[in-house]
C-alpha cells in the first residue's frame, strides 16, 4: 500500500515536512489538571455536541503521551503539529502554570529526541472559560491577554520549537463560535462574529513580534483554513454570489494579514453589524508572516438566491466524506493556485488535510481504502499547485489519531491511527501504513 506521486515531485524530496496533526482538547483528556474553557462548558450544555460527549478523558493523550510519541515516531514523520492549551499552562492571575508547562516540555524534548520537528499551535480553540466570562473574543482585552499568554509559554519552552503558528483557523473561532453558535462558546449573532474575528486577527498581529523576539529561529505564522466557493453555473448571479460567499468565508481571515484590509463586501454589512476598528489595527495584523498554514477539506457550491447574497447548494451526487463533504481535490489546487496569485505569500504549509470514514476495526485491521484514496487525490492536488509554482514546504495529515470531533464528538474519525475509546489501544489504519510507506520511500 502506497500513495504514488511523480518521481520528480517535490512531495518525494527528503526537504518536504511530511506531519500529522493534533489540537489539545482533542486528545488530552485530563481536564481536572487544568482551568476550564469554553469547550468544557459547552460540552455540558444539553443538545450542543451530538454524542453527549466531552474532552475529559478523550484520547487520554495526557497520560498516554509517551507511547503517542512512539506512535508518532513509527509513522516515519518529519513532525507533528500539535497545540498547547491554554487553561493548561496558565494561572487565572495570569502567571504560567509548572505543571503544565512541564507536560509539554517533556513532549517536545521527546520528540526533538527522535529528530520530530514540533509544530505548535498557541490557540486551537480552547480559551479559557473566565475570560469568555469577560467577553471572550468580542472582548479587545482578550487579545492583549493573547499576546501576554504567548510571551510567556514561548520564553518557558526556549528553543525546543521548530515552528509556531498563532491561531488555528479564525473563522471557526469567530463564525462557527460567534456568528452561528454552532462551537463554543454557541452565541449566535452576526456582529459578534465579525468582531470576534477582528479580535482573533489583531491577537495574532500583537503576538507575532513576541514570537519573533521570543523565538527567532523558529518558523512564525497562523493557520487559515478555507472552503473555496464554485458557482452552480455560469451565470453572472451565480457567479457574483460565490464571490461574496468566498470574501465573507476566506478571504475576510487572509486579506488583512496581506492587504491591510478586509474585503469590498465590507461596505455590504449593516452599520450595527461592522467590528470597531481602532486606528493602526491593520498595521498591527499585517506583521509579516514566515510561513502561512492551509487547511483544506472541501468546497462550497453557492447559486443567487432571492433576498440574500448567496444561497449554499447540496451536491447530492457528488461523493462525500462522512462529514458529509464533498470530495472535490480539484478545489484543493485551485485555492493554492489563486491564494499565490493574489498575496505575497511566504512558504506554505499544508497544516491540515483528511477526512472522516465510516472504518470498522476488524481482526486487528482497519482497512479504510476511501480514506486512501481521499489521501492520494489531494496529495496529487497539492503536487499539481507545486508544479502551477505555489511554494509548499510541507503537507501535514489530520488526523494522528481519532479523537473528540468538537459538535460531532466521537461520531467521526479523522484519523490514519484508530482509537478504540474503550480501552485506548491505537491501531495503525491502512491510510496510515500508505503514509509510512511514501514518506520512508523518499
Ligand atoms: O478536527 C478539526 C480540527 O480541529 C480543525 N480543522 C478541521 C478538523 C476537522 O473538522
């Protein structure tokens, strides 16, 4: 079992970082030894995550993290992306927590010691719940506190960090969080998530030079995902609303950190609905950037619709994951392709990309062929955006293992490494055994 590529690709050089990916609250489990957030809480509110779940024990990565690493390590990888978590290393008073801190300082002289490039994430979604008791992201201090929060995990963990990205995809802090409720912390109003979004992107703005003063050698940046928008046809109406549903889903999290600005379809939202902008805020957020993460998994197909700007469209015969998104790796090259066309962009990183499939562990195997082939599609795609003269550096597989979903809780398994909850034995998945064996084939 292996992906196959050009023998010429990029993908197969020994330079290209091949990764897997990980977040805190979706594997450590081990929420007693750290502050709440906003996941805990909304975990704890009837009706929001579909199993009834919650991060408590999770993948129980916490105390499991030193055979993880061996696991990570028999992938054959260059690195792993991972994040901390805030309420984890920090006091409500705002000094940093020891033994927290001490947790991720063993993990990463672990994985430096077996030659594994950590790729940290400050923010991957898990703010601590006393500051979303004092307005979270719709709050400015936040973002000042952000930035606190980062100077002083990124002095503790010295130089044992290959790379750091401030935030793990704005929109579906500020959208899915803020705007339509449906993550936490579950406020649903289309003011609060344009402004937390502009909290989000200032936050990251503020914490880029810490980062880069705290750790000069390594690489500094965030990590964005999109969701390119197709129209239905070709229509001048159909058109128009997929660009509007692009500008206010993708490009309103990449513009200001290149252009200064967000896009034209600004001047389309309601005086009540705009985020206050301070004087100097774009400065702020277009600090410059040594690398850009992309996350992709799908694509969005809009059509003009009475009374709104766009209307989204169900593919009903296109092949889906078990997300229920569409599989469309062509979607994946077009967005790299037009992200290098319209910005100066620095290196890419491919932080994030996979899917979710119905496996089924049996005799010991899980032998999940969409999944393969879901990889070997877009790792082509992203060997084609390469070849189209994008620069990526590195492609990272989310996910490690199968863990806590967010709303869909243990319902979907993102992983190339099963996990049966019940007793937390890892499995290596076909998808996984595929991965190994190009990475190790270079
Ligand atoms: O599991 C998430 C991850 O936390 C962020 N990006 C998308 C993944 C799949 O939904």
């Amino acid at each position: 079992m292996k992906y196959s590529l050009p023998s010429t690709s990029k993908l197969l050089d020994k330079a290209f970082t091949f990764g897997v990916a990980t977040a805190s609250f979706q594997i450590e489990g081990a929420s007693e030894s750290r502050l709440p957030c906003i996941w805990d809480t909304f975990c704890a509110t009837a009706g929001k995550v579909r199993d009834g779940s919650n991060g408590d024990v999770a993948c129980n990565h916490y105390n499991l993290w030193q055979q993880d690493v061996e696991l990570i390590s028999s992938l054959g990888v260059d690195a792993y992306r991972l994040s901390i978590s805030w309420p984890r290393v920090m006091h409500k008073d705002g000094s940093l927590n020891p033994q927290g801190v001490n947790f991720y300082i063993g993990l990463l002289d672990a994985l430096n010691a077996k030659g594994i490039k950590p790729f940290v994430t400050l923010y991957h979604w898990d703010l601590p719940q006393h500051l979303e008791d004092n307005g979270g992201w719709l709050n400015r201090e936040t973002a000042y506190l952000f930035r606190d929060y980062a100077d002083k995990i990124t002095q503790a963990l010295g130089d044992r960090v290959y790379s750091y990205a401030t935030f793990n995809e704005p929109f579906c802090s500020s959208y899915l969080g803020y705007e339509v409720g449906i993550h936490a912390p579950g406020l649903a109003k289309k003011s609060y998530g344009r402004q937390a979004a502009h909290h989000i992107l200032l936050a990251h703005g503020l914490a880029m030079p810490v980062l880069q003063k705290n750790s000069p050698h390594s690489l500094n940046g965030i990590v964005l995902n999109f969701t390119p928008a197709y129209p239905l046809t070709d229509s001048e109406a159909d058109n128009t609303a997929a660009k509007l549903a692009d500008e206010y889903f993708n490009q309103w999290y990449i513009k200001p950190l290149f252009d200064g600005a967000y896009p034209d379809s600004f001047a389309l939202l309601s005086d009540e609905d705009k985020p206050i902008i301070h004087d100097g805020d774009f400065d702020i957020m277009q600090a410059p950037l040594d690398f850009l993460g992309v996350n992709f998994y799908t694509r969005t197909v809009y059509q003009a619709a009475a009374g709104k700007p766009f209307a989204e469209v169900d593919m009903l015969d296109a092949p889906k994951t078990d997300m229920g998104w569409e599989i469309y790796p062509q979607a994946f090259t077009d967005l790299l392709v037009s992200l290098h066309e319209k910005y100066a962009l620095p290196p890419v990183y491919i932080t994030e990309n996979g899917a979710a499939m119905p496996d089924k562990l049996l005799n010991g195997v899980v032998n999940d062929q969409d999944r393969i082939g879901y990889y070997q599609m877009h790792l082509t795609a992203v060997h084609n955006a390469i070849e189209q003269g994008v620069n990526i550096d590195g492609y990272f597989a989310w996910s490690l293992m199968d863990n806590f979903e967010w709303a869909e809780g243990y319902l979907k398994r993102f992983g190339i490494v099963y996990v049966d909850y019940a007793t937390q034995q890892r499995t290596i998945k076909n998808s996984g055994i595929a991965f190994k064996t190009l990475i190790g084939s270079r």
